[in-house]
C-alpha cells in the first residue's frame, strides 16, 4: 500500500536515478486510492493530500522526460527502459511509434536528404 513515505522514497530515487526506477505494477491505482483516502480528511489536515498531489506530480514529470528520451534512444537502438509501470507501458510504445512514423515521413520527403547536402 502506499503512504506518503513511499511516495517521497520514490520522488527521490526517481531523481538520483539515471534510468527509471521499478515501480509497483499497480502504482497508478495505488495513488489514485491512497488521495482518495486523504481526500476524506478534515480541511485541516489536508495538508498532506496537498503535499502528496505535489510529490506524485513531481514523480510524473521526472518519469515522463525520461520515458520521452528512453524513447528516442529506443528508436536509434538502444534498449527499451526496464521499470516501467503499466501505464507508461503503452504510452512509451505509442511515443516510439510516432518517432518511427515521423522520421519516415521525414525521409520520403526528402527533408533529410536535403539538409544533410
């Protein structure tokens, strides 16, 4: 289950790391639960359903720049990021995907070729 501990341990694992770090499988839903709770909380405590929105924000934001770049790495051959929770997953496919598609656009336009000359 996740607590506001863990959330604040993979924030800053996710930042020290250079790849993505293992989430949960079922991360996402864990998160989407555990707000719901502290949703529930008196407006005085909500301080911590608050600082948990920023700290998940945080932990999205730093993943997705990585993914993006995972991404384009991915594209020019390296191999797919490890750690990947479910979600990011498809989402990670469907960026690699829209590289794959514009750079054959690319090429069959002879955007390239015309640059490179």
């Amino acid at each position: 289950m996740l607590t506001y501990e863990s959330l604040r341990r993979f924030v800053n694992e996710e930042k020290a790391a250079a790849g993505l770090i293992p989430l949960p499988e079922d991360f996402f839903r864990q998160a989407s639960a555990y707000l719901e709770v502290k949703e529930r909380l008196p407006p005085g405590d909500r301080w911590e359903v608050d600082s948990a929105r920023r700290l998940l924000q945080d932990l999205l934001e730093i993943r997705e720049k990585k993914l993006l770049l995972a991404a384009l790495f991915q594209v020019r051959g390296s191999a797919p990021p490890e750690g990947l929770a479910g979600e990011e997953r498809t989402f990670f496919e469907k960026v690699v995907g829209a590289i794959r598609e514009f750079q054959k656009s690319r090429e069959s336009g002879g955007v390239e070729m015309e640059i490179l000359q």
